[in-house]
C-alpha cells in the first residue's frame, strides 16, 4: 500500500470517497437495491391457507390501490391483516415486481410516529 504525504484534506477526502463506494457496493451485493416498499390500508386480504395470502389489496396514502400476490409465508395472516382493515391501521409491505405482478415478500405492522 502507498503512503499519502501530500494535504491532509486530500486524503481525507479519498477515504470518505472509498468507504462511500464500498457503502454502496455492500448495499446492491445484498440486495438492497432492488427492494420496494409500500405503506397503506388494507383494503382486502384473501387467504391461501392459514399461513399465506393469496390476495392483499392495500391502498396509499395518495389513495392509488396496490394489489400484491404472494409466493409463500409473508409474515403475517389474513386473520391479522383483517384486523388492520377493521381497525384503520396501516401495514407496511415489502415486495418485487415479477412479469407485471406484484408479490409480497414481507408485511409488517406500519410504526406509528404519533403512538
């Protein structure tokens, strides 16, 4: 490794650059990149079996309508996300876009800055 003698807010400005880079380069290697989220109501929850979703329907905040399938377990029930609907309480759901489908690969409770 080479030594840097020259100006100090030089090198201080090539170390935040490299750990910059590598940030970002940890980030899209573990996938972070390609996620997406979405927070809103739950406007309807169908269920596969008492474990998976096989429909979730939840609407925005700017009041467009999301409609997720799922692949598998997504860590919470139907029975759950009927709950939400009765109650006004959002969800928060994590998803990909797969051959113009969104699938649901997560939904969480949404954290309520007020509560």
């Amino acid at each position: 490794m080479m030594a840097f003698t020259g100006r100090p807010e030089l090198r201080n400005l090539m170390l935040a650059t490299a750990a910059g880079v590598a940030v970002l380069l940890i980030a899209v290697a573990c996938g972070g990149g390609g996620k997406k989220f979405v927070t809103g109501l739950v406007v309807e929850a169908v269920e596969r079996d008492l474990v998976e979703i096989q429909l979730l329907r939840v609407r925005d905040s700017d009041g467009r309508t999301w409609e997720f399938t799922t692949e598998g377990p997504i860590g919470i029930s139907a029975a759950h996300l009927r709950q939400h609907q009765v109650l006004g309480e959002s969800v928060v759901v994590t998803y990909r876009e797969y051959r113009g489908s969104l699938i649901a690969t997560d939904v969480r409770d949404a954290i309520d800055p007020d509560g």
